[in-house]
C-alpha cells in the first residue's frame, strides 16, 4: 500500500528508498531514455510501464510505484523524447513518434510483454499502441486519456499556461501549469514543482515539441476517436475523475462501455490526475485489475 496518509504526499525518494530499484539511461530508438526500474518479486514478475502526460515524466507516478512493486510487479516508468531527462527531441511529436520509442523500449529491456498504464498522453498512446501490438500487452491502465478533440477553450488556457512555465520557470508558473491536471493546488507538492522546474529549464527542451499535438491540425490527425476505444484489444481499467477538464462523468462512463473488456473507475475529487490526487483507490483498483490478469501469459 502507498503510505500516502490525510494530505501527505510522499516523494519519491520516500516511495522507492527501502525498495531496490535502478535509475538508469537505456537508447531507445536513437533517445538516451531515462528509466526508473523496479524489479518484481519475483524473477518471472510480470511488468508494469508507466506513460505520463504531455511534458511530463516519472515523478508523475510517485504515489503509485510502491503498490505495484508490493502486489508482486516489475515497474518501469520512463520519460518520453524531449521529456523528462530524456535526451530533446528535434522536432514536433506525434503519436507515431511516442509509438515508436515505446517499442524500441520494449525492446531495449527484453520486454516481450507488459501492462502498460498511460495518464493523459500517455493513455491516448495506449489506445493507439494496443491495437498495433497486442502481442506486446497483457492490460492497459488508461487514466484519464487524452487524444479526444474536446472545447477549444481548454485547450488554449492549457497551451498558454505550458507555454508561460516553460519560457519563465518559475516556481509559481510551473504551479500554474500544475493546476491545469491537479483539481486541488494543495496536493501539489514542492518536490513536484521544483522537478518540473529543472526539466523546463534544461538545454534543448522544447515545449513546443512536446506539446505539438495541442496544434489543432496535428491533433486532428493523432485524434482518438470512439472507434479506438472499440479497438482496445485487451483488458482495459478506465479511470476517470469528477472534475475532468476533458468530459463529464457521464462522457467517462460512456467511453468505457466502447472497450470490449473494460471496467470502470471514478475518482471524486481530482481533475487530470487520478492516479496522484486519488492515490489510494486508484492503487487499489489498480492492483485488484493487474493481479485479476496477470495469469494471461499467452502470446496468440
């Protein structure tokens, strides 16, 4: 269980210090990827990849990485190109490019498959990755997937927000930006905020780069649509909060029902992020779903 008590939020050093674990850069498809690894209990522990959001990176999974790695998982969270540490990437991202960089991941650390779990980007990469490599997935964990053309306000409040803490990183614009995902600006944490500071603030990030699909034409092109939920060959746990920027309660009910095998959680009182402002129900859930199909070891 996350030790996750009342409003505390713990670091990430707090969540892995105890748990052996290695953080280290593997290439992946011509990117230096910064990898956080944590070995499962077991040699033969199935493995769960954690997929942030747009210019996100690992530390988004902070309050999570613990339950998965007691419930008997490998964990491998990663940082996209142009994000996180990962090496910049030198031009506009789409979901091809973040396709691409997972497999040869995959690849990189002998994963012939995974449970992969995406918040945000990283959950619109899952519905497009599924479909493409079934054979690579036992399950996807889609919280708060995005991809979906949705109300063009939110999408520029959004871009000008990222915009702003990526040009002047200062501690309140890098909130700001924070705000946007985390309904309740007190679960934000200074750790969170001073990584997210560093990274914008490194030689070669771009954000326009890593936010190329909030373009209009480019994401009308990488758009998901509900035929991908259709589409999800796997299992899939949806979650989906109350006060989600992107669709109401009933929007994350009715996506779900698209996926053949799906189930649904809703996370009250969070916005973007249910796997930090929700930590312990989503890591319940969570579990309950990888351990319900971890048995699927076939490769059909």
């Amino acid at each position: 269980m996350s030790r996750i008590a009342g409003t505390h939020f713990a670091t990430l050093w707090e969540e892995i210090a105890d748990l052996g674990h290695t953080l280290r850069y593997v290439d992946a498809g011509g990117y230096r990827t910064r990898v956080l690894d944590l070995p499962g209990a077991a040699p033969d522990a199935q493995t769960v990849v954690l997929a942030s959001g747009t210019s996100g990176h690992i530390e988004a999974w902070t309050q999570n990485v613990r339950a998965f790695v007691e419930a008997g998982f490998r964990v491998v969270g990663y940082d996209y190109p142009g994000h996180g540490y990962t090496s910049p990437a030198g031009h506009p991202l789409e979901i091809r490019d973040y396709e691409e960089h997972l497999l040869a991941l995959l690849d990189a650390l002998e994963l012939e498959r995974v449970h992969l779990a995406g918040e945000s980007l990283g959950g619109w990469l899952a519905l497009k990755f599924a479909p493409k490599h079934p054979d690579r997935l036992h399950t996807v964990i889609l919280s708060a997937p995005g991809g979906r053309v949705v109300g063009e306000p939110q999408l520029d409040r959004t871009q000008s927000v990222s915009v702003r803490a990526a040009s002047e990183p200062t501690f309140e614009n890098v909130k700001k930006r924070l705000q946007v995902v985390i309904h309740d600006p007190r679960n934000i944490t200074d750790e969170l905020v001073r990584v997210r500071q560093a990274i914008y603030a490194r030689d070669g990030f771009s954000m326009a780069n890593v936010s190329a699909l909030r373009e209009p034409e480019r994401r009308w092109r990488n758009r998901v649509t509900d035929d991908d939920f259709a589409a999800v060959p796997v299992p899939a746990l949806m979650v989906w909060t109350d006060n989600e920027p992107t669709g109401d309660e009933a929007e994350g009910e009715r996506l779900c029902r698209l996926i053949p095998d799906g189930e649904y959680l809703l996370i009250r009182g969070a916005a973007h992020w249910p796997q930090w402002e929700g930590a312990a129900e989503f890591n319940a859930a969570a579990v309950a779903f990888l351990k319900k199909h971890a048995g699927r070891r076939n490769h059909a």
